[in-house]
C-alpha cells in the first residue's frame, strides 16, 4: 500500500526514533511505501523540497515558524498550512495513488488536504487524536470559549471529525470524551490507537558510566532521582512543578532533574538563578543520546499536567519512562486516565496537581525505596510491551485498509 503521513514533526530521517518515526518504520517493515509530508519552517532557510530513500519518500514543505515561536507567527502559520500542503503534494506526489492518507492533531486545519487526497484516490482516512483541540486551549486560558476563533477551529474540528473513516484515541478516556462531546460521530469509528514505539534491547549504564554523566551533569550520584524530561510548556502545570522543587529542599535524599525545551523554559530558568535550589537540576534540551542516557541513570519519571484541563491529555513521555523501566510520579487534572492506569497496573503513583502534601508522601514513598522502584518499574515495561507498541497500533490502523 501506498501510505501518506501528514505531520508537524521534523521528520528529516525516519530511523531517528520517535512515536512517528517507530510506526512509520513499522509501515514499511510490513511492505509499505511510505511517503511523509513535513514542515520545513522559515528558520531553518530552506525551500520545499524531497528527501527520497528505499520505500520512503519526504517532503519537506516551507511554512512560517510554527513551534516555539510567537502567538501571531504561529496562529497565521498553522492557518497557512493547509493551502502550503495541498500546493506541494499535487506539485510532488500528484501522480501517486494512495490507500491510506494517515494525520494527528495537532494540527486541524488539514481538512481540504484530506479531502482532496480522499476524493483523488478514493481511500480511506485515519485521524490519530492526540491533541483535542481548540478546548485544550479554551482550558488554558489562551481562547475565550464563544469567541470567532474558537467557533472558527470548533468548526474545523467537527469537519475533520466527520472526514475521518476512523479515529484513534490515546485512552479509554479520550475515546469517552470524544463520543460525549460529538454527537454526530458515528461511535463505531472511534476506537484506542494509543502512542507508541518499537522496544528496543535498553542496556543498562555501568555504575562508572553513570556516576561519570551525572558528575558531568553536576548532579548528585548518591540520590533517587526523579527526572522531568520533555517540553516545557503551559499545558505541563509548571506552577506545580516549581512548588513541588522548593519543598524537596526539605529533603536531602531526593534530587529532581528537569530536561528539556518549550515556552516555559525561560521562566523556569529565571526561577532556578533566583531560588538557587540545592536538590533540583535544570537543563536545556539534551540530543537523542545524551538524553536517553540521562534517563537511564535516574530512578522515576515524573509528569505533570495543568489541573485546568477537562480534556484527557495522555503525555508521550510516559512511554521513554516505561521503556527504561521506571516507575511513574504522577500530578494530573481529575479528567485524564493516566493516572488511573498507572496505579491499577501497578507502575505509577498519582495526585491531584496542586495537591503538594500527598504529591511529597508519593514522592517520599519511592525515595531510595530501591526495591519497590524495581518492581514498578518491570512492571511498566510490561504493560508497555503489552499495550504501547507500533506492532499492535499498526495492526489497528491497516485493518480498516
């Protein structure tokens, strides 16, 4: 089958790992041609262009500045983008027939994209929902519920709801949400299509490569430590998690890493030089490998989500924890069931964000508690191998096919 992918990620390779890359190799494992339409945003001063390889084929789309960039660039470029990707795929690809034309949200203004690859080649369509917008936004505070914009996206959210053959959710809970607040979505099309990644063989670090990385890192080797990796961003309840850093001053066996890059880094930097916490590490987003060897040498994962959300977000971060067989530290909003699956597999501990106390005896409860730390963690990874692997979602998706 011919398969196309529309997306937001950088896909400049696809062996590079990730949620995308994993299923788009899996695709092409079982004999698909693959062929990725990708943004190449106005920073990086580069114009439209393919990178073609054996049975996999990307195109590399010029846009405005779409991430990490200011609230008018990245509302007029996410506006754009539908006509940028319809220009360049009948330029490009015109001539090639597809079977499946696959998109996850964000973003959900690729309405006339699909349609026009439906109706040109007469395939199906599969919507894969890991953002649930514009309500996430309307929860955030950042659109007023009502408003022209916000009825302006709703509208084309219902559209993309309505052209989708099938719809994929995270969770049990996003698939609940989806049918509640949709009623005229034919409920047999929604089904779970959780994130995913293809296992890999995870060799642990010596106790002289971590003790030499962390030293490297100048953070403490004689701790638990409890590792933030990933974006930064309003939707991660940075709020709390700064609460949750100035009272593990109080403990001197515990230390939190934070890694990673998004719109709140500034902020979280400017606190870090003022407060000067003794047991808390920030860092700027690390490469690949430096940062998967830094999650191998911490103990738990830790997420946080903005309690504000009545939507039920399930962070993909979750799956580089459970893979490196580390127990989860949860504080959510009450409407996500990442929480909830984590305590009843037995992998995680969760709160309420922004109920410190309980968050601290969570956090308390792991702490050189090595033993416990281990059997969660296996734990995790079994579930991860059982649930989140682009085997099982890939069978999900090419069954409708």
């Amino acid at each position: 089958m011919n398969i196309l992918f529309l997306s937001l990620s950088r896909f400049d390779d696809v062996n590079v790992r990730g949620i995308y890359s994993d299923l788009m190799r899996e695709f092409i494992k079982r004999g698909n041609e693959v062929f990725i339409a990708s943004p190449t945003e106005r920073r990086f001063g580069k114009h439209t262009h393919l990178i073609d390889s054996q049975n996999c084929h990307i195109l590399k789309i010029k846009t405005l500045n779409i991430q990490k960039t200011n609230v008018i660039e990245k509302g007029i470029g996410t506006l754009l983008l539908e006509s940028q990707f319809n220009r360049s795929i009948r330029k490009y690809w015109n001539n090639i027939n597809f079977d499946l034309v696959l998109y996850a949200t964000p973003p959900i203004t690729f309405n006339k994209v699909i349609e026009r690859v439906k109706n040109r080649c007469c395939c199906r369509s599969y919507l894969m929902l890991k953002d649930i917008f514009p309500q996430n936004a309307v929860d955030l505070g950042m659109m007023k519920e009502g408003s022209i914009i916000h009825k302006l996206f709703r509208r084309k959210e219902e559209r993309l709801y309505q052209i989708s053959d099938r719809i994929g959710c995270m969770s049990p809970a996003n698939c609940e949400y989806v049918i509640k607040h949709n009623s005229t979505i034919d409920t047999s099309k929604v089904e779970l299509c959780p994130n995913a990644v293809m296992p890999v063989d995870i060799p642990e670090l010596s106790g002289e490569e971590r003790d030499k990385l962390l030293s490297k890192l100048e953070i403490p080797i004689d701790k638990t430590l409890f590792v933030y990796g990933g974006n930064l961003g309003k939707p991660q309840g940075v709020d709390f998690l700064l609460k949750v850093v100035e009272a593990n001053e109080k403990n001197d066996k515990s230390h939190i890493v934070i890694v990673g890059s998004g719109t709140e880094y500034t902020r979280i930097k400017s606190w870090f030089e003022e407060k000067s916490p003794t047991n808390a590490t920030l860092l700027s987003a690390l490469p690949k490998k430096d940062y998967d060897q830094l999650i191998r040498a911490c103990q738990v994962g830790l997420i946080f989500l903005d309690p504000r959300f009545t939507i039920p977000n399930f962070p993909s971060r979750l799956l580089s924890y459970l893979e490196n067989r580390m127990p989860v530290l949860l504080a959510t909003d009450t409407n996500t069931d990442i929480g909830r699956i984590a305590e009843h597999e037995g992998f995680g501990l969760w709160s309420l964000s922004g109920n410190l106390d309980e968050f601290m005896r969570n956090m308390t409860s792991l702490t050189e508690n090595y033993d416990k730390i281990k059997e969660m963690g296996l734990k995790g990874e079994r579930y991860l191998l059982d649930n989140y692997t682009v085997d099982k979602v890939s069978k999900t998706i090419l069954r409708h096919c």
